[in-house]
C-alpha cells in the first residue's frame, strides 16, 4: 500500500529527517516558520527534492474583516512559489485586527456577513497564489449567540461559492463537539465530499474551566479513541484523502509521529481499501 | 443588539489584550461554562503562546532569570507590544528596551544586553549565509586602492558593545556548560554576530577591532575606520585585525566608499 500519512515536520526532528529520510506520505510545515532564511530553511529546500510537502498556514488570518495583510500574504506566496507544495491550507478563524497579530486562531461567529469576508479573503489568497488552498475546521471554546449556520454548513457554502478544498481536523471536531455540546456524528453527516481535500489527525488536553472539563487543542499528545473513531467514519463515509499527523508540544521522538502515521494508514486501508489505494 | 464583524473582532481584540468588554460576553453563549470563561481561555492562550515564542527567543535571558520569573517579564512585554505581524521569529525587536527598564529586573544590569545578544543571533539565524570575501578575493586588488575600500558586513550581521563581559555570561548560560561564575568586573564585551553554516555565533573583539567594526558598520572606509581604532586603542594593528576577521568570514564584501 502506498503510504498517505504524512507528519508535521518540526524544528527537533529536521536534522534526523534530513539524515534518514524515512518514508512517509508527505511533510507538512508551517508557513510562517519558513518565511526566513534560515539554516532550517536550507534544509526544507533540500528536503523538497526528494519529499513531497505540505504548506500549512497559521497566520493568514481568512476571517479578518478588514482583508488580508498583503505583505505577509506576498510571503507565503513566495514560499509557496518556491516550494511548490502539493498542499497549502489555513483556517476557518482570524488572528489579526488593526496590525495586531494574535497567535491564537480566534473563532468567527457563523453569519452570512463572515462568510462574505471568509470568501473574499480566500478568494484573494487563491488568486495571489494562483492555486486552490484548503480551509481547515478551528477548534472552538465558544460559540456566538448570533450564528445563524453551523460550522460544517459554513465551511460547504464557503466551499461552494470561493473554490477552495476543506481541510477537516478530526481532532478540531471531536474539541468542538465536546466544548460545544455538538454531536461529532452529525457535524460529518453533511460535508460536500468533493470539497474535501485532506484529513488532520492529533492530540489534545483536558482542562479545568470553573469545575467542567474543557478540551484544548494543544497538539501533545497521540492521537485520541474518539479521534480514531471519527476519521474511521470520516474515511467510511467520504473516502481515503491525504492525511496529517500534527503534533507541536512535547514533541516525542520521530519514531512515535511515524508510529502514528503507520496506524493511519492500516486505518484507511481497513475502512475503505479501493479508496486507500486511489489515494 | 448583534455586533457586527468588524466591530466583533475588535472587542475580541480588546479583550486578548486584557480589556474587558461586556459587549463581547453579551455575545457569547454560556452554559455551565459560563461565556466569561470560555472567552478567558483565549486571553490566556494568546499570553501564553507569545510569551513562549519571547523564550525561543531570548533563550539565555530565560536561562539566567528562570522560567517563572522570565514568563512575568514576558507577559508584561505581551502586554505592551503585541506582535504586527505573524512570523514570531521577528517578534520582540523592542523586548532589550524593556528588559532595561524592567524594575523587577534592575538587580541584573546585564540582563538589557543579554537579550540584546539573543535577539541578535536570532536576526543573524534567519539572515541568509551569503557569500563570504576570502583572502583569494583579495588577490585582484591593487595595494594602493585598499584603504578607500569600505567593507560590507553580512546580511543580519551585528556589533553589540555592553560595559559587562556578556560573551563569559551567555557562556556561562548555555545548557550543559559548566557553573564557573562569572566576574562582573571583568570588564567591556564587544562581540560581532554573524550567521554561520548552520548556526548564529559572535566574535569576541578587542577595544580596536570593536572600534573599527563600529566604523565599518557606519561605512567609512578603511582608512577612516583604521584611524577611528588607533584613537580608540594606540596599539590598534590593522593588517592583523583585517586579517583576522577576513579569517573569520566576518566580510561579505569590498566596494568603494564614496564617504568619508
């Protein structure tokens, strides 16, 4: 079977991955950390003759209703120019207002007046880079009381009217769902699969909020039960699409990312085998 | 009343910066979780995460004040100076500046310049390595054009000149470096950053060499930047100093200088 897992290539694996290059499905890096010349970034242009990547983007900012940062966007455009990935995505959030950046991806309250930003700003990030880019699913700690659609309903009607693929995070689900009180199974039932381009898989906390569990994102961890269960139906349902092993704390050895893209893998092969093999 | 989105992200931005807005909470829904704590978790999380892209940043000044005490002088520059732009590695230009005038910190006078040799390796990291003048570059140039030559230092190159031996400090600082102290009479560090192969690194530099680098910096030529370290040090020698940085691939190139 051909290997359609890939991981997310962080700064403590890149020497070893440099040195063995072991295989795996493709190399996810993020964007803004690459924007520099540093010796990491040598490395990355070397890697990307041998390896296939995917540019993921944390800082685009595609909800700000004040449009995009045109300096920031011209450098990943530069970036995407010269690496040429097979993927580019970013997410369903915003983290800039009045030249403040954020780092945090902060939640959008589902309106048609955030979809009409949400498709402007994509629309203007897929022109500047000439390519179609996927939209990833944020996980939430809060919904706003005016949301007129739900997450998945936005995400297909942002599909539908910019041209962009949707990215789903199984772990941003499963996050929501529990944060929010929304049934994981019913957040899938209605996605448009041709949209969907690539699945993320990872871990997350539990914290203490006012005495209620509250699941955080925080990317350190394996990837959970709940998780596993869901991209199973996910790839049941819609099919085999590349898929991410994301993990950006406690980052553990290589050989436990590796680890957990191999279990991807059997997972999609066990789901859907004609779709593991289309993929 | 519903805010709209514009004016929705900016309470939300108001609100990560510490400013509470009952607007926002009026627009969030709260459950057993009540909407004020749901919209903490991401006050908390834009704090946390900047304060620790300042520790990748400024790894020494961690290294030496501790993390708890590192994360209070962090948060407090968050506080002050979000970043403008999403690359953190460019984030926290202006955190020297704060450091020195940190009360909490007054008992390290040193600790303004350490964050000013982290945050110089940092820029000279992200420099590209560019090409270096070696001694055979040299062959090509006539003697007597030399001392109206100026030398370009590398991309992200940079002098910092502290009255405390920082070079011995962020030494002293590094992980697994043995815990000799370090004698704060000592005197003056004068170090030269410069991106290497695959690191950053600094040059230790004499009272002359210092002087003439300072020179250099401002694009003088030779000459004047020679004349500048004999006054700074009488025993200032230019062939050796000359000598060794083009040894030290601290030049990235020769021009003529049209200045002074």
């Amino acid at each position: 079977m051909d290997l359609v897992t890939g991981i997310g290539l962080r700064a403590p694996h890149l020497a070893e991955i440099a040195r063995d290059r072991p295989a795996t499905g493709f190399l996810e890096i993020h964007a803004e950390n690459y924007l520099g010349a540093s010796p990491a970034r040598q490395m990355i242009e070397r890697l990307r003759e041998t390896n296939t990547f995917s540019i993921h983007a944390v800082g685009l900012s595609l909800g700000s209703a004040e449009g995009l940062d045109e300096r920031h966007l011209d450098r990943v455009a530069a970036l995407v120019k010269r690496l040429e990935p097979a993927y580019v995505s970013d997410h369903l959030s915003w983290s800039v207002h009045g030249g403040r950046y954020f780092n945090d991806l902060l939640p959008l309250p589902y309106t048609e007046e955030a979809l009409d930003a949400v498709v402007r700003n994509v629309g203007r990030l897929q022109e500047a880079l000439g390519r179609q880019v996927s939209i990833e699913n944020p996980s939430c700690y809060l919904a706003f009381a005016h949301s007129t659609l739900t997450e998945p309903e936005f995400l297909a009607e942002l599909a539908r009217r910019s041209g962009c693929g949707l990215l789903l995070d199984l772990n941003n689900i499963v996050v929501t769902a529990h944060n929010l009180r929304l049934d994981p199974h019913d957040w899938l039932q209605a996605l448009p699969d041709k949209a969907i381009t690539e699945y993320h898989l990872a871990g997350h906390a539990v914290n203490d909020c006012d005495g209620e569990p509250l699941l955080i994102d925080d990317h350190g961890s394996r990837v959970g039960p709940e998780a596993w269960s869901l991209f199973d139906e996910i790839v049941r349902r819609y099919g085999a699409r590349p898929t991410l092993i994301e993990w950006d704390t406690d980052i553990p050895a290589l050989s436990v990312l590796l680890d957990e893209a191999a279990k991807a893998d059997r997972a999609i092969t066990m789901a859907n085998p004609d779709a593991a093999r289309a993929a | 009343m519903q805010l709209a989105l514009p004016d929705l992200q900016a309470a939300f931005a108001a609100h990560v910066a510490g400013v509470d807005r009952p607007d926002l909470v009026a627009a969030v829904v709260g459950d057993t979780i009540p909407a004020e704590a749901r919209l903490r978790v991401y006050r908390h999380h834009v704090s946390h995460s900047l304060s620790a892209a300042l520790a990748a940043t400024f790894p020494t000044v961690q290294a030496l004040v501790g993390e708890a005490f590192f994360r209070g002088l962090a948060q407090g520059f968050v506080a002050e100076a979000l970043p403008a732009q999403p690359v953190l590695t460019e984030y926290g230009a202006e955190f020297p500046a704060f450091v020195a005038t940190h009360e909490p910190a007054r008992a390290l006078p040193y600790l303004a310049d350490i964050a000013s040799l982290d945050w110089a390796l940092n820029v000279a990291f992200h420099s590209p390595e560019g090409r270096r003048v070696a001694a055979v570059d040299l062959a090509g140039i006539a003697a007597e054009r030399l001392p109206s030559l100026s030398i370009v230092l590398p991309e992200g190159a940079s002098l910092i000149r502290s009255l405390y031996p920082i070079d011995r400090i962020w030494k002293a600082s590094q992980p697994g470096a043995s815990a000799d102290t370090v004698d704060l009479e000592a005197g003056r560090a004068d170090l030269l950053v410069l991106r290497r192969a695959d690191d950053a690194a600094f040059i230790v530099l004499d009272t002359g060499e210092a002087a003439f680098v300072a020179a250099l910096v401002e694009g003088v030529s030779l000459e004047s930047a020679a004349e500048g370290a004999l006054s700074a040090d009488p025993s200032f020698d230019l062939s050796a100093a000359f000598a060794r940085l083009l040894t030290l691939e601290a030049f990235a190139a020769l021009q003529q200088s049209w200045g002074g």
